[in-house]
C-alpha cells in the first residue's frame, strides 16, 4: 500500500475540538481561518499530498538524491512536484499575508505539515527548512534583505537552508569554527558546514543559505557567532541572478533513510571566499536561530506524526487485506484477515491512540504558538507560552520516538513481508530514525525541559502545564458518559505521578545537575505520555459531547472514545514506569561511571 | 568501530555461575566440558569471530549476496570465511561426538553462537540453518539417509536449509501447497518455497533442503505436512555429487537487513518434479519441525543477544571517543567525551543491563536444553523441560525486541553519524529488525506462550519457572552485601506482579482465548523484564561471593553489581506497566473492532 489519504476527519476534530480553532479565528491576524477555509485549505493539501506527493515518495527512496560534480539531481518527479507545491501557495500556510502568506494559524500550518511529511518525508524537508530560513528573515532581516531575498522564499521559488554543524560542532553549536571576514558591506565567509539539509539541489534557480560564522575578534563560545545570508547565487538589485557564490556541495552522504532528501556537505570560500551578508548584529546569531527552535522543534514532531499515520494507514490496510490463520475463538478453519487475530489488533490500537494522541498534542503547541503573541489576556498568554516552552521539547521528543515505534510495529504487522523493502513498510522505519536525532537530539530536548523550562523558573511554567492538563482531566471526570468518565481516576493517577517527579527534580536536582541529566529522559517520556493522555480524555470528552447532542459521524465519535480507552489502558501505563525511573533511576545510572565502560 | 571483541569475561562468569557449567560437566555425554576446555573453545571462537567474520560484515553488507541466472553470489570473503568455519569444526558445537560434533553443552554452544551472530549475523545465519535441519536428520532421519547426507552437513561442507514458508502459508504453515508426489522409492515434489534463507549460494558444493509438502491423499491443514529431503545434487551411494535436481532458486529478496544472506524464492519441480525422500513417516512432518522449534528459538533470541552486544560495543567506542560539550557539572568549556554526559551514560547503562540480562537469560536456557535430556533426578528434570517451555519463547521475543532497542540505542549515541550508513550503525539498526519477525513472529511466540506453556497445563510449568525465579530472588535477599540485598523488594515485587498477571490469564481467559490472545504480548514481556531481574540479581549476588572471596577481577565483580543496580532501578519498572496492561488492557484491545479501523 503506497497510497495516503489525509485523516481530514480527525484533523479538523482536533483543529477544532481540542486547538481551539474557533478561539484562534477571533485572534488579530487570523480572521481568515474561518471553518469554510480551514476545510477547504485542507482539502487542498490532502489531494496535493494524497495525488503527488506520496507516489514519489517509495520512488524517491530508490532513486535517491545524486551528487555529481558539485550538482545534486534530485529524484525524478520532485521538481515537477515542487513547481505544484510553489504554485499552490503551500510554501507559507503560517506566514502573514502582508508577507505574501496565507495568514492562517500554526495550529492550521500543522495539519498541512503533518501530510507533507505524511506523504513524503523527504520532499517535505525541503519546504520545512526553507520555512526556518525565511522566518529569520521575517524577524530580523533588514528592509533591504527582506526586498531582496522574501519574496521568493516565501513562495518557495528560492528555498532556505540552515548552516549550522560542522564535523566538531554538532550538539555544541559553540565550538563551529566557520570564519566570516569583514569586507566593504559584506563578509567573506570561509569553511565546511555537514548535515545541511537540501543544501543543493536542482528544484529552484537559486538558494539563500543562513550561515553561522564566526568574525575573527568575536568571543569564543556561543556567545560569538553570526549569522549571514550567503546566497548560492549573487542576487542583482533588479532582482535577477548574478553570478555564482564561492561556495560547494562536495558531497552528499549515503543515509539510513530519507535518501531523496540531499544531505549535503559545503565548503564555503575555497576561492577567496564566499560573500555573506550579516543578519542583524554580529555575535547575536544563536539567538536569532533560537528565536526560531520552537517552530522547528515542532516542526520535527510534526514529521513524526505524519510518518506514523502513513505507518498506521499501510499496517491497516495490510492487516485488512493478509489473510492467515483461522480466527482464534471459532472452530472454522478458514483463514481470516489477520485483523481479526486481537495481537494484531492491539498492534493496531497501539499505533492510533499514538497517532492521535500525537495529534492532539502537536496541534496544540501548534495553537498556543499562535496564541502566545495574540492573546490579550495576559494570564491567557501566559499560559500559551508556557504550553509552548514546556511542551516543545516533549512533541519533539515523544512524537519522534513514537513515530520509531509506530514505524516499527508496522514492519512487524507486514510480518515477513515488512522486512521486504517493496512493501515500502521498511522505508518508512529508516526513514523515521532521523527524527530522534536532528534538531536537537532527544536527549538534548530532554536537557533542555528538565534545565531551562522546568528548574529554571522553578516550575511556574510547570505548574501552568499542570493546570491546564487538569482543565482536561476535569472534562473528563465530568462527562455525561460513564465510560468517558470512568477514565478520570487514571489520568489523574498519571497527572499526580508527573507532578511527583516535577516536584522531586525541583527540590532535589537544583544543585546537582548531573542528577537532574540523569534522569531527564524518563521525565520527559513521562511528561509525554500523561499529556498525550490528557488530550485524548479531552478529546473523548468532545465525542461524546458531539454524541449526545447528535453532531458530526457517530462512528468516529466512538471510535475516539474507544481509542481513548485504549490509550488509558494499554499506554497510560508507562507513565507509572517512567515516574519510577525519574524519581529511581539517577543514583544507578550515575554510578556507572565512564571507567566501568 | 568495526571491531568485535568477544564479551569472554561475562560469557564464563554467566556460564559458571548462572547457567551451571561446573553441574552440566558432570552430566552425560557433557564431560567434556570442563572449564578449561571451554575457556579453550570461547578463546578460539572469539579468536575467529573478532578476526575473520567481524571484519567482513560492513563489506558484505553493502556488497550484499547477488543474484544472477539462478546462481547466488555470496559477498567478498564470505566462502573463505566460511571454509575457516568449517575446518576449525565450529558447525556442531554441541552436536554429539559420535555424530561428528564437539559433544559440548547447549549453553555452551549458545556461547559461540553469540559470537557468530556478533560478528556478523549475515554469515551465522548459514550455520544456524544447517543446524536445524542436521538435528532433524539426526533425530529422524533413516540409517541410510544419515550415512548420505550427515557426515558432510556436520561439518558443514554441505548446508542445510528450512523449506517452510509459502506465500499463503507464513505465520499458518498449514496452508502450504507444495505437493510430494510417491513415486518408487521417492517422491516428487513441487511447488515454490519463500524466505528460504541460503536456499541457494557458493560457499559449497551441495545444499540439502527440508522441504515440508503435501502429499495427494494427506489430510487437510497442518495434519497432513510431511518433510522431504531434497538435495540440491543427486547423492551417490560413493557420496560423489551426481545430476542436479529438478529446484531453483528464481530470485531472491532486496531486504532492509542482513543483506549478506541471500533469502532466496525456491522453486521445485519446474521439470517433471525435484526428486525428494521422505523424514520418517507421512503426515508428521510438522511435528519434525517442531521438535526442535525451541533450538531454534533459542538461536534467534542469540542472535539478538548477539547483535546488541556489538551494538553496545560500538556504542561505548564512540562515546570514549566523540568530544562535544562542557561537562554539566563543571566550569571548565573544554569539551568532554561524551561519555560524561548523564543522559549518554543511562543510554550506555540501559543497553548494558539488557545485554547482560539477556545473557543470562540465553544462557540459562541453553543450559535447561541440556539438563532436560540428561539430569537423572526427576523433579530437576522436569524443572529444566519447564524452563524451557516457558521460557523459550520469552528468549525468542525478549532479546529480539531487545536488539532492535539496543541498536536503535546505539544510533542514538552515534547522533547525526548514526544516521550515516558508514559508521555501521544503521546496519546493526536494519539486520536487528528480522528478529522479531521470523522463526515464528513475537506476536505468535506470546500466543505460544500464553495458550500452549501457561493455560494448556493449567500453570503447572509456570509455576516451576515461578520457584526457579523465587530461587534467585533469596539469593539476593541473603546476599551478605547490603547494596545487593538491598535489591531484593523490587526482584520480588516484580515475581509478584507476574505471579498476579499469571493468575489472572488462568481464572479470566481459559474459556475466551480472544481475550488471553490480546493480552499475551504484555504478559510476554512482563515475564521478560522480571526474568531478566531476577537473574541479573542472582548475577550480582554471585559477583558479591566473588568479591567477598578474592576470586575473580574485582572491577568485573563490582560493575555486574552496578549494572544489576541499574537494571532493577531503571528496567523493572516496566514490570508494572505491563502487568498493569495484562490485568487491564483486553477490554479495550477486543473493543477496537475490525470494523473500527
């Protein structure tokens, strides 16, 4: 099963049941997200990503991306495909329309991005970075670059990339090396970038690198890094090409997935030097990326979501069509559709209620990013951001492992066949690999609630992230069905359990952050697994609403309930282990010192 | 890191104190095993598979085994590696000396085996094979067909293969087709085989087949499957090799692993009919096969035990090696080993708990293989045949789960480079993910254990698994160091919770098998989790007696203590998740519906 049709139904029942869409559309800015364009909007991407995009994607995987002499082709049929993206207007779904975007919620963009990447992961990288690279320049290009460079990145005709690692600067972003002279207007930037994603490719005439660089009497550290347009191709002030930059891919890597998407290798200024334009002030360049990690983080997880409903559609679909073995429970000894065998059905179950309390969950970072800055309620925005800064690294985190998982269990529900590279089940595990590492490896993200969203602020932002999933958990205590409520006492069981360990990194990692790292991935597992459950108690909590008062499909009301249940049941579970770990676990672990490896 | 060190020091510590080798020494047929004949033998093996099949697994993958016209090529170095094999007597490790074999303990065997799998899993795949199909001919096959065909399948200069899978007939061989037509003194057969791995390849000169068909007037389903012996070559009484046989292989499989092993498309009697002779009687050939499923099984929970080892290994190189950050807890900006980091350290910590409980665990019931044909006490006896009924499918599932995290774990370490194909990380990650899928998926060996070990003898063998794990959880009660004993709540808590889970399938699912069937997976890696616990304490226990004697290395010693510390803190948690999704996780599994996806 090669095919992807975008789960419209669910995405609009999260869109508007537990985002808030309705709220967001009476936000400054937003009023064109009415219901009418929502839908249609996403309709519009469905076909885009059902009917282009997803049957070049096991094509691309073969094929891969190809480096020759400093040119990257990328796979027959993507530059076709991204002429349809560019001339959809799909390149800036979140953009402000004064910027030439359609203006519409990140909570809307999300949906967008998750069939994308649904569709195609690899294709879908390429409009992910560019939408980082012309963020910057919303934010902190000048008027003359933004004159220059905006226009065709926000429809994609010219794509964006991020020039951030190299060979001994990774996680540590502090130690690039990078050199950017100072030069009558402009900087001549001189060294190697890896990892950089689509950092050559033959879709566009013309690509704008954002480079970080350091100025040789910067301070050392993260404290004196840059960042400058380099563009692969001069820009003329007519707005026409000029000629070529110094700067080249010098090779491509051979990759565990997403081998349709170039990762390139650059060298910048092996002629003198490549011309690079400052963004902002100098030594301010990590802050300007920064400015910017939530959205991308986000946007990781939204890969994450996407890959595993396409992992989530095939295993059904295979499930429905495989036939073997008689049904357990009947003495007919005709072969039956393996859906029918209950392992394979909680296979099947542990995949949706991931995916769509991943759903859930991302959507709504998605909205609290667009209510953060609109809000007028202070305590309103407040929470929003909260939402945001606590909750990033664990969408990031858990829908990325999730997408591993979900990806993994399909392999195992196409049995022999998922381990056959033609099913395209195979395809979707390796590719799905990446997400746990860039942008941040999960570790990092892990670091990074437990150091700076959770001790820092000495768990206010927690304790808003608390209320709010308890508003939830209290929708679901008080709904009209018992089955729905029957599901409080578990949430809240989790809720207190996440409380407990936030409590117990408060009060005893303050001073020994070693501890605190020790012990940052079982919190941040724990995080995401009770949130997930809170948001899909909510969204229980709405079906049944819709249920009773005869709205929308009955058969996806219950279907959500029932998948909620399982999620209680079968997921909720973990959160009990991984409380454990956080409050048990870091003595063992630091005890295992380097020397005993 | 290409390397592969064999793990010796942790092999005989486990050999000797937990898998009993000074016990199976004194048993019959097994007195070869002494301690230093078997220190002789793991120095050898380890010798082999450091030096001569570890080196060829990065090329063989990327070279992979090539198919053309019929003809199997096997990659660069294989066939000579193979002849090492051979000559050095490695292919009958603990196949009987009158037989040709070494005449050594399965627990010993399972030992070397790791080794192979380690190495390079592509490779050990062809001896595993041939040795499952020479324990058929060993167990039934006629004088004459011995006299033909085990000489040469002992030593391994012929190969033996498993003719099982059709494409109707995977996970329900039942539904197989291959038809066995008599005819005098043989029969013909016909049809085609899949997934046959080293169905067809060049390391030797003749490869015997197990084929399972149907001959015309058999009953309907899996009473009516007889086994054959097809031989690629016509034997002559001389043992000369003579005409080919009527069988080809038609193509073989672009798989996401173990690309080195040629999973070939068989097909019989394209020609009139591949001449066959018959194992034993008509009709019982799936009991054959059975007979020896928990070898079998057993060398699949190996190779995972095997593959995550050298996935560990490679892990702690890289994190010794790789510099990237400050230290968390310390002023100075130089960047550390990445070893330092707590988070890496739990990733290293969690992957080296698992290892080494899956040791254990493999090697325990290896040693039970040897113990249930040849201890004389009674009630011993019956304890090993009730380990490894119950436990065999746990080692399968287990640890081929366990790899598949243990590898994921190890790309994860790697970061951005373990995503890149050339560290061979990635490659470790893809040849992983067979295991969980053949030799009888995890979903079927959790149905096996549910159905046929627990509730078929109303929990009598179980309850022996029970007494045996009870065993080792005193051991750490009484353990004379307060940091090992102090372990014991957790181990029993853990017994506890599978005791409860157990007695639960028995009183709620005896007469709804749909039921235990949707909770058997949970169920499964419970008893894993707590197996492993318990085991590891008996481990630390044992490591305390040496440290309290003077005997052994003492760092060995004290890091088994700490690994066991970290397993019972940082693993056993997931006792409770699961036993949590045993007792309550079937409504919800059963209630998703076919209908509901």
């Amino acid at each position: 099963m090669t095919t992807y049709a975008a789960p419209l139904q669910d995405m609009r029942f999260v869109l508007e049941e537990i985002a808030g869409l309705p709220q967001l559309a009476r936000l400054p800015g937003l009023e064109e997200a009415t219901a009418d364009t929502v839908e249609a909007v996403l309709g519009e991407a469905g076909r885009l990503a059902g009917e282009v995009l997803a049957p070049l994607n096991r094509g691309g995987d073969i094929e891969s991306s190809i480096y020759e002499n400093g040119v990257v082709r990328t796979p027959t049929g993507f530059a076709a495909a991204y002429g349809q993206f560019v001339a959809g207007g799909w390149n800036a779904v979140a953009v402000e329309a004064e910027a030439g975007g359609q203006g519409l919620p990140q909570a809307v963009a999300t949906a967008t991005m998750e069939m994308w990447n649904a569709a195609n992961m690899s294709f879908a990288l390429c409009p992910m970075l560019n939408g980082g690279a012309l963020e910057i320049m919303l934010q902190y290009g000048s008027p003359e670059q933004k004159a220059r460079y905006l226009g065709k990145m926000v429809t994609g005709e010219w794509t964006g990339t991020m020039n951030l690692t190299e060979p001994q600067a990774g996680s540590d972003l502090g130690a690039l090396k990078t050199r950017a002279i100072r030069e009558n207007g402009h900087y001549r930037i001189q060294g190697q970038k890896i990892y950089i994603t689509y950092g050559e490719h033959d879709m566009v005439d013309n690509i704008i690198h954002m480079v970080l660089a350091r100025t040789p009497d910067a301070p050392a550290g993260s404290k004196g890094i840059s960042l400058f347009i380099v563009p692969k191709f001069m820009v003329n002030d007519d707005g026409s090409l000029g000629r070529r930059n110094d700067l080249r891919c010098v090779s491509i890597e051979h990759k565990l997935g997403i081998k349709a998407s170039p990762t390139c290798v650059l060298a910048f200024g092996d002629n003198g030097g490549a011309i690079g334009y400052l963004v902002g002030e100098e030594n301010r360049g990590l802050e300007y990326m920064f400015s910017m990690m939530n959205v991308e983080r986000l946007g990781v997880g939204i890969q994450g979501l996407g890959l595993a409903d396409r992992a989530l559609q095939q295993a059904i679909s295979y499930a429905k069509e495989r036939r073997q073995s008689r049904a357990i429970d009947s003495k007919d000894l005709k072969p039956v559709s393996i859906i029918e065998h209950p392992d394979v059905r909680r296979n099947l179950g542990t995949m949706r209620a991931l995916v769509e309390a991943g759903r859930a969950l991302a959507y709504t970072v998605g909205a609290a990013i667009d209510r953060q800055s609109r809000v007028a309620d202070a305590a309103q925005r407040s929470e929003a951001q909260a939402i945001v800064e606590v909750m990033t690294p664990v969408v990031k985190s858990w829908l990325s492992d999730m997408a591993c998982q979900v990806a993994s269990i399909n392999v195992q529900v196409h049995g022999g066949m998922g381990f056959i590279e033609e099913t395209g089940a195979a395809q979707l595990y390796r590719d799905a690999r990446i997400l746990p590492i860039y942008e941040g490896t999960n570790g990092i993200q892990a670091l990074d609630l437990v150091m700076r969203k959770l001790l820092r602020d000495s768990g206010q932002a927690f304790g808003q992230v608390e209320r709010w999933l308890n508003h939830m958990v209290v929708q679901v205590e008080e709904c009209a069905d018992p089955v729905v409520a029957a599901l409080a006492p578990r949430l809240t069981e989790g809720l207190n359990r996440a409380h407990q360990a936030g409590q117990w990194l408060l009060r005893n990692t303050r001073h020994t952050p070693a501890r605190a790292a020790a012990v940052a991935t079982p919190f941040l597992n724990l995080l995401g697994v009770v949130a997930g459950g809170c948001l899909m108690g909510a969204a229980a909590a709405a079906a049944a609403r819709r249920l009773a008062a005869g709205a929308g499909d009955a058969a996806f009301n219950k279907q959500k309930i029932k998948t909620t249940r399982f999620y209680v049941d079968n997921i909720m579970p973990y959160a009990e282990a991984e409380a454990r770990r956080t409050l048990e676990g870091a003595e063992s672990a630091l005890d295992l010192t380097p020397g005993d490896f």
